[in-house]
C-alpha cells in the first residue's frame, strides 16, 4: 500500500525564523511528488517534483526530491506570518488518473 | 477565472438523510476526484473519473456514489448519512492529458463543510 507520511505533525516559530518540512514515501512506481499550502480552504499548488526535476525554488520557497532516500524537504526561508498554514505533500505513483496519496500535513504556526 | 466550484459550503445533516454534493469546473479537465479531509488528517479520495461516463472507486468509496455525466460536472451523493461522514469534502481537477507532466497537477475546489448529527 502507498504511504506518505510528512514530519513533524505541528511546528510554531517565530517571524524570520527559516523552516525545513519532511516528507518520506513508500509508493509503487514513482511519479512525481508534489506540496501544497492549505490556509482555510482549498490546498493551492506550490510544487512538483519528477525525475527529470529533483529542485524547485519559488522566491523564499524550495524543495528537494531525494529518490534514492524516498523523501523530499520543502524550506521556507525569512519566514513571514503568512506562512501559516497546512503544508501537505502528496505522491503521485503508476496505476493511471494520476491519483494522488497525500501526507497527514504539517501544521505551521508562524508568530510575530 | 471560477476554476473548481464546490457547493454547498456547510450542510447539517441528520443521520439517515441524503444528499448531493456539487462540484463543476471550467477548466475543460479531463481528470476529477473526490477527496474527504479529517481534523488532523491528510486527504483520502473517495472516488474519481477520467472523463464523462467513467468513474472509479479511490480508497474510502463506501457509503458514497459518483456520477460524471458532463465534463464539466461530477457530484458526489451521500446515502444515509452517518456519523463518520461527517467531514470536509474537496473536489479536485487535472487535465489529464498527454502534454507534459507539467499540466497534470490538480486544482481544488474550496471544500464543503460537513457535518452529520
């Protein structure tokens, strides 16, 4: 069974601080991997991460797949407090209609 | 730009009712899913289709029903509601097609709220 799991579950720190989240998956057939943000709706699109595209990098934002180890980081740099949000990962493997296994999120908390 | 409309928002139900959950989207997306978020919990897809007249089950199908008649249109149908549907459901599209992974990521709709007592 494909498993995604992201670490740690919940983090606060405080305004300008730099984060790192975690995510490690066991799928069948990689695909691709990709972050959303969720503030109170909708998770919106950050990143997506294939083998022919192991980093992205987005003003404050990056990421890294590491295919080898079976994770990826998601950094935030010079954090803002509108950084707040649910970071969700999610792993796209083989089996067609490009479903989607997604993580548990981790919750970021940024104070002033 | 409307992209994927879900509704309603919020909806009470009572254990045993039913009812039907919108989604409709405008982006001309080939791909459509259902997914359920618990508190603390990741997304789980409930059901999901391909294009007009096909859908299948994704890991917690039971208790629901799909339909996808149009392209555009793909409600989700909650027959005798219990308890543990209570929960926010989101819809999601992809295009689905043959032009660079790229293309192929999904887009949400704001969610609806539901809870069931």
């Amino acid at each position: 069974e494909d498993k995604v799991v992201q670490s740690p579950l919940s983090l606060v720190v405080h305004e300008g601080d730099t984060v790192t989240l975690n995510c490690s998956y066991e799928v069948t057939n990689f695909r691709s991997l990709l972050w959303y943000k969720q503030e109170k709706k909708a998770p919106t699109f950050l990143f997506m991460l294939t083998s022919s595209g192991i980093e992205k990098k987005s003003g404050r934002l990056s990421s890294i797949l590491d295919k080898k180890e079976l994770f990826s980081i998601l950094n935030i740099t010079a954090t803002q407090t509108g950084d707040s949000a649910i970071y969700l990962c999610a792993v796209e493997s083989e089996g067609g209609a490009q479903k989607l296994v997604f993580g548990q999120g981790t919750r970021l908390t940024i104070n002033p | 730009n409307a992209g994927v409309t879900q509704t309603p928002k919020f909806r009470i139900l009572k254990i045993g009712q039913s009812m039907t959950l919108q989604c409709t989207q405008d982006m001309n997306h080939n791909y459509m899913y259902w997914y359920r978020q618990d508190p603390g919990m990741g997304l789980k897809l409930i059901y999901y289709s391909v294009g007009a007249g096909i859908t299948d089950k994704g890991e917690v199908p039971n208790g629901y029903n799909v339909s996808r008649s149009t392209t555009e249109d793909f409600p989700l149908r909650l027959e005798l509601a219990a308890p543990s549907q209570t929960s926010v459901y989101f819809c999601a599209s992809s295009y689905g097609g043959v032009r660079g992974r790229a293309k192929n990521i999904q887009y949400f709709g704001a969610g609806t709220r539901l809870s069931v007592l």
